[in-house]
C-alpha cells in the first residue's frame, strides 16, 4: 500500500521519459537545464526543441570529461551534464549560455541524430502518439519528436533564434550541484486561485473507452485514466493525496487487490490519475472496473476517518525521509511546469480539515472511464 503516497511524496518525473541515473551521486558534480514551454512557444518547426536539445549535446560525444544527456517532452526539454570536475562543468554552463554549442556543424550532425531517431523509433513513436490521443480525446496537437519533412528545413539561425527566444523569457532554469543542500528552490509566485472542492473533469457521461496497446499480445495490466482539472491550492493536493489513499485501502480490504495510483500531466492543461493494476483475463475487465467504481462509491464516512488517520501518520513518516538529488529537482520541475506547490511536513496538518463532505465519490462514480491495456 506504500505506492501511492510514496510517488506523490518523493515527486515521481511527470512529464519526463528518462532518469538521470547518476543525478543521485554526490561524489561528482551536476549541471542540469530545464527549458520550459520550449516547444509550444513559438517553434518554427515540428522538432526544433529536439533539435536543440541535441545540438547542445553534441560535445559530450566527443569527451570523457563530462558525460552529457537529454530529452524533449511535449512542454519541456531537460539538458543534464556530470562530471568529476566542478571546474569543467562551470566551463559547459559560460559556453551553454552563450550559445556557444549552436554552430552549423553541430545543427547539422543533430538534425541527422533526430531524422535517425525518427525512423528508429517511428512504430514506438506512433504508437505513443496515438495513445495520448486516445487519453486526451486529440487535444494534443505538437509532439516532441518532428517530422522528418520539417527537420531538414531546420537551419542553424532557427536554433539560435529558440534558444534566444527561451533566454528572453525567462525560460532556462539552470541547476549547479552536487548535494540535495546545494539545489536551491526558485522565487516563486503561486497563481492566486484557491480550491475547496475538488472534481474530476466530466464531460457528458458516455460508455468507458478501451485502448489496446497490443491486440495480439497477452496483456496483464491496465491502466484507468481519470482526467484532473489544473488547481495551485496546497490544500488540493493534500485533498487528493488523502483520496486516493482512501480508493487504495478501500480496494484492498474488499477485492484483495493492490493497486497503483499515480499522476501523468502531458501539459499544464492535460492531467490524470492513473490507476495501474494486473488483469489476467481481458474478457472480465468490464466487470473489474465495475467492482472497482461499486467498492469507491461505498467508502462510509467512519472508514473516511479511520483512513484518514492512518494516512497522516504513513505520509508523515514519508515526508522526514531524506530527499535525494533527483527528488529535489523533480519538485522544482513540477513546480516550475505544473504550478504543484512544494508540500512540507508542517502543511499535513490540513488533513485534519478534510471532511468526508469533499470527497468527490459520485464524480468518479459518473465519470467517462479512458482505460488502457498493456
């Protein structure tokens, strides 16, 4: 039962495709770029984030000073560097900024790195796109990847002019590390919005739709896509935290069934939970979530509170786990892309405030379902 909690507590990536697996050391030193609303401002072309992202890497090919990686998301890119070397790190961060990376050769090997990863991945690319589609009813217009029609048009003064573009606005958020004490969180405004009830986004009530991910393949998981609206309030998220806990538990006394619940944001407007379980038999998934929405409806206020008082001791005792390099810059991450405010011990104490009354039991009990197998 820890799962849950313990991926909103230790801020599980939300938007990103990869792990840093070295950002947890402290015997080296980290340089890491977060480049927000990279790829929805003002891209000139289809793939001109991933582009960048590539041409900025393309030096650490060519060393063993320093390791170089990054990826490109549907609203962010992340540029991660380590070495052993404080000094050669600050030395990639003066020519980074100055865009001293951007050159007609390096443009020119990253398109041919781009246009390879296209076909490489095009089966796996497409079937991604596909499936946010699926989730988001095709609100997602722009991925991260490019077409290869519109990566040969892409010349060295359109990747100078979006990394210009990305200084101007504010839009690089740098990181020089090597201990969780040395990440700073950034000035920080909230929007001012406030959240007393919380409701899943319901459009109006229609059959649950299934995705196969692969028809031909025996599949023994599923996941079950509640669409999220956006809030800033602490307090929300502490509410929804609290909720899901309750859906966890409730589901493990009657069904005997471990769930996952987790967050996945695609962009700041396109957000989920996702329930993740096993299924052995496809045929009787109808019937699964149709226990799984019976047993939710049926949570009663005395096992609201009885939960609620067994989560503020769990997420208590989570929270005074020391944090890691990664935990860190991934609540910063979020932060900076999603607005989700930084949650510490001293806010658990709203928990006590949460009533059974807000418990949104019939919106999950209506809501169109988005299920997909895997």
């Amino acid at each position: 039962m820890i799962s849950t909690v313990t991926k909103i507590v230790e801020k599980n990536l939300i938007g990103g495709i990869i792990i840093f697996t070295r950002i947890n050391q402290t015997d080296c030193f980290h340089l890491y770029y977060l480049i927000s609303n990279g790829i929805k401002k003002g891209e000139k072309w289809s793939g001109l984030a991933h582009v960048a992202e590539h041409t900025c890497l393309i030096p650490s090919c060519t060393t063993k000073e320093y390791i170089g990686l990054g990826y490109t998301w549907i609203d962010h890119a992340c540029i991660y560097f380590v070495s052993d070397s404080l000094s050669e790190l600050q030395r990639i961060d003066e020519d980074f900024m100055y865009g001293a990376y951007i050159t007609e050769e390096n443009v020119e090997i990253a398109k041919h790195q781009v246009e390879y990863e296209i076909n490489n991945l095009f089966r796996e690319t497409q079937e991604k796109e596909r499936l946010i589609g699926f989730i988001t009813n095709n609100r997602i217009k722009k991925f991260a990847m490019g077409e290869i029609y519109q990566i040969v048009q892409i010349t060295v003064d359109d990747v100078k002019e979006w990394f210009k573009q990305n200084i101007r606005r504010g839009d690089i958020h740098k990181f020089l590390f090597r201990n969780v004490e040395d990440i700073k969180f950034p000035d920080y405004i909230y929007p001012t919005y406030q959240c007393s009830k919380i409701e899943l986004k319901n459009d109006k009530r229609a059959e649950d739709r299934i995705y196969y991910m692969n028809k031909n393949a025996e599949s023994d998981k599923a996941e079950i896509y509640f669409s999220i609206p956006v809030f800033y309030d602490k307090s929300c998220f502490v509410k929804k935290a609290l909720f899901e806990y309750c859906i966890q538990r409730k589901i493990f006394e009657i069904l005997e069934e471990e769930i996952d619940i987790s967050e996945k944001y695609y962009d700041y407007n396109e957000r989920f939970d996702v329930i993740s379980f096993q299924i052995e038999d496809i045929n009787k998934l109808e019937d699964r979530v149709k226990q799984f929405r019976k047993v939710i409806c049926n949570i009663t206020e005395k096992e609201f509170q009885n939960y609620k008082k067994e989560f503020k001791g769990f997420i208590t005792r989570v929270m005074e786990i020391d944090e890691l390099n990664q935990d860190r810059i991934n609540e910063i991450k979020n932060l900076i892309l999603y607005d989700k405010p930084i949650i510490k011990v001293d806010d658990l104490k709203m928990i006590d405030n949460i009533k059974y009354s807000m418990f949104p039991i019939k919106c999950i009990a209506r809501t169109t379902l988005k299920i997909v197998i895997k």
